[in-house]
C-alpha cells in the first residue's frame, strides 16, 4: 500500500470515529472552551474558519462570541469572521465575510458558504483537523486547498488546528509539501507548540 492509500485508509477510518463519538456534546464544549479561552490576548480581528462537515468541530459558535466581546470593548476596529469559498481556478479558498444570520449558499462541493459577501485576509486561519500529529502537521482531506491557499495569502495567516484528542497520530510522518500548523489545539488544550 502506498503513502496516498495509507493516509486514504487513516482518514477513513478516523472520520468514522470522529462520527460515533460517543461523549461528543462534551467534548465539543470542552473545545469551544479552549477557543474562546486561548482568544482572548490575542490581537487579531479578522478571522478565518471553516463551515464544520464530517463530524468536525464548529468553531463558529466561539468566534461569533469572541466577536461581540470585541464590541462590548468598544474597540476601533471591528472583528470579523470570513468562511472559505473555494476558488475553482487555482484551487485556494478565498475568505468571505461571514456573520450569523449571513445568506449562505452551497460551493461545488456542498458545502455551505457565504453568499455575496465580501472578501477579507484573515490574519488568523483555524482549519480543520482530520488528524494530526508531532511537529504541528495536519491530516486533512487530501485536496491540498489549505496548503496552496497558504502559500498565496500575504501576509501568511497564523494557523492553528483544531480536532479531538483521538485524531492525534503518534507515527504521523509528513510529507516534503507539508507545513507545519502554529498551533494545534484540541478538548484538553493545547497541544503544538508544546511549552
């Protein structure tokens, strides 16, 4: 089996368990925790994240607090949130604006988007997690619209996973394509950078 059907098998297998979590209530909650905890000195304000598909964690519900506690403090600028739509041309994904309520759409791969909202540069990019593992590296779908997308934004966004303890990967070995997260945070905390 080659590297490509050893991570199709892995990925497989760890969106299944991802699925049938059986205690997912809590430990969803315990992440939103972590989020807005691990927010709060950070000096972003504008954000981006994903719509949540597969069993993955909803970041949306800990961003859309962190951005009205940035209008309770009455800051100049305000925060914003932008949600991927996926550029067909150069396969990246472009980040538009995206509040609740925002009129949504569905991409090509039917995934809800924002619809006709404004593009925005995140200086901060929560992506998803399928696994991860030492040194920071992500497990995701295999379609590499991160990674490229991450190579075009300028300036680069600081990245930060976000999964559940069970998709941690000991024998994880990324790729020479591969880069690194900035940080890694999942139900117990943080996990990459370890301090």
């Amino acid at each position: 089996m080659d590297k490509s059907q050893q991570k199709r098998v892995v990925r497989e297998r760890l969106i299944r368990q991802r699925l049938n979590m059986p205690d997912r209530v809590r430990r969803c909650d315990m992440l939103q925790r972590v989020v807005r905890i691990w927010l709060v000195n950070r000096p972003d304000i504008v954000i981006g994240a994903y719509w949540p598909i597969k069993g993955e964690f909803d970041p949306l519900p800990a961003l859309h607090r962190w951005k009205e506690d940035g209008e309770l403090l009455d800051e100049p600028q305000p925060r914003r949130i932008g949600l991927p739509v996926v550029d067909k041309v150069r396969k990246t994904l472009k980040f538009h604006a995206w509040f609740p309520g925002c009129p949504m759409e569905e991409d090509a791969f039917g995934i809800p988007k924002p619809k006709e909202t404004e593009v925005i540069v995140p200086t901060l990019l929560f992506v998803p997690c399928v696994g991860y593992g030492p040194g920071g590296y992500r497990l995701g779908y295999g379609g590499g619209f991160y990674d490229r997308t991450l190579s075009t934004l300028q300036p680069k966004p600081y990245t930060v996973g976000l999964g559940f303890t069970q998709e941690f990967l000991f024998d994880f070995e990324p790729e020479p394509h591969d880069v690194p997260l900035d940080a890694i945070l999942n139900d117990n905390g943080v996990v990459w950078p370890i301090r």
